[in-house]
C-alpha cells in the first residue's frame, strides 16, 4: 500500500526544467512585442522607471530581509502598479500635449503600462511556488523602506515628465475618493482590515468615474468642461491604484490576502477600461442619426 501512494505522487521537476520554460516564455513576449510595436518602444524609459524598477526594489528588499516570496510580492503589485502609472502617464499627456500627432502616441504609451503590470503579475503567479515559506515578522524600520519604496513610481513620473505634483490634486476627486473610508472608520467597532480598505478603495474609484463620465458626457461642446470631468475620473483611479499598490506591498503572504489583492486589481482594471470606453468610444447611434 506504501509503495502504491508513492508511486501516486507526481515526480518532482528539475528547477532548470522550470527556469527554461520561464526563459522561453519572457522569449516568446519579447518575440511578439518586437514584431508587434518593437522593443524600444515597449520598454520605453517611463516604463522602466515607473514599473519595473520599483517592482525590482521591493523584490530585493523583501528577499533579503525574508519578508516574502518574491513571487507573491510580483503579482500582488503588478495590476496596480501598471494602472498607476498608466493614469500617471494618462493625466500628463491630457495636460502637455496640445496636438494630436504627439497626443495620441503619449496615450498609447500610458496605456502599454498596462500591459507591463499585468506581465508582471502574471510573472509571479506562475512561478509561484507551491512550498511554504516561513517570513520575517515586518518590524519598524521595514515599514517606512517599504513606504517609502511605493512612492517610488511618483518620484520618477515627476523627475521624468518634469511636472509638479499640484497636476495631480484635485480636491473633488479626493473627497468622492475619501468618502467611502469615512463611512468605514464611522464603524468604530468594527475592525479595519486590508480586504476592506481594498473594497473601500473600489467604491472610492467607482464612484468619481461614474461621476466623470457624467461630466464628460453633459460638457460635450464645451472644451472647458471635459479636462475637468475627465481629472475627476483619472485622478480617483490614480489615488486607488496606488493604495492597492501600497496593500499589496505589505498583505500578501496567505492565498485569502493573495486572492483579495487579485480580485481588486481587477475590478480597478475594469474601472479604469469603463472610463476610457466613454472617453475614446466610436460614435454612438444618436451621433450617426444626426450626422
């Protein structure tokens, strides 16, 4: 009977078996991006320095000082961070650029951010190992180096663009953003955990864009009304993806927190996709009965 469950157990696989297929997937994308846009374009330097060197910073740290498995920091940052520095990007192009000839190649590099934070997810869900793996309790002095390692993708936007950080406050935007955590703290007695700081955070993106959209659609005809409707948008989904971003630096080592953070991101994803639709969707039925 001993040897029959022996012999059920599948056969561990070579770690080189499983860092050549991890070498022949990264191949496979740098294949498709060169072909597609070129590599250049795809690994632009905003990309590098809003996405990829953060991620890269906070993997080391939390490796060296055993915090985590790098594989699990990758993929509960990846969504968020990719969206932050898309809206990062998004919000700069609207306001530096006046002609379309370089607005809308701006437009498409805020939205390839996308797609560099969802890689990164992905990256580190499959290569996720299934051991357990005992962390280091975070202590004091890791929690300001990892606070102060997420306001990394914002250093570099600003030092990259040369834009002030004024561009991106907007007192409307914050109070429709803050307004679902006041209702959360008005429950005194209930305790606050991540996984409702993660859904305050969705409704307090969710409902500036519902608003934005509004805005958006009622100023059309007036070009004074449609940057102002549209920052209301862009701005809460830029505050709540770097708040997902933050959660998922620091909850992210059971597969409920791992879970939560996935599920979020995606809803963010969605979010952000829903504002973009109304902003650069083809023209309606009403647009093609009067024309």
């Amino acid at each position: 009977m001993a040897e029959q469950q022996s012999s059920d157990k599948p056969a561990a696989r070579s770690p080189w078996l499983g860092f050549s297929f991890a070498v022949l997937g990264l191949v496979l994308v740098a294949t498709a991006l060169q072909s597609a846009i070129g590599l250049v374009t795809a690994f632009s330097i905003e990309a590098l320095a809003m996405i990829y060197l953060p991620a890269v910073l906070l993997t080391l740290y939390c490796a060296a000082r055993k915090l985590t498995l790098w594989a699990n920091l990758l993929q509960a940052i990846g969504i968020p961070l990719g969206i932050l520095a898309s809206t990062f990007m998004f919000v700069h192009n609207l306001q530096m650029m006046s002609d379309t000839e370089e607005l809308f190649p701006g437009i498409a590099r805020s939205f390839l951010a996308i797609f560099h934070g969802g890689m990164i997810a992905a990256f580190g869900y499959f290569m996720a190992p299934q051991n357990h793996f005992t962390a280091n309790i975070v202590q004091q002095n890791d929690r300001l180096v990892l606070i102060a390692l997420t306001t990394t993708p914002l250093i570099t936007g600003f030092l990259l663009f040369e834009i002030s950080p004024i561009a991106y406050v907007d007192l409307t935007s914050a109070a429709l953003f803050f307004a679902p955590f006041a209702f959360l703290l008005a429950q005194f007695r209930k305790p606050i955990t991540s996984a409702l700081l993660l859904r305050s955070a969705i409704v307090g993106m969710l409902g500036p864009v519902l608003i934005s959209m509004v805005g958006w659609l009622m100023g059309q005809g007036n070009t004074m009304l449609l940057g102002p409707a549209l920052a209301i948008g862009l701005l809460s989904v830029l505050y709540g993806s770097w708040l997902i971003f933050i959660i998922g630096c620091f909850r992210h080592n059971t597969a409920t927190a791992i879970s939560d953070l996935w599920r979020t991101s995606w809803h963010a994803l969605e979010i952000y996709a829903l504002l973009i639709l109304v902003v650069f969707a083809p023209p309606s039925i009403i647009e093609v009965l009067n024309a």
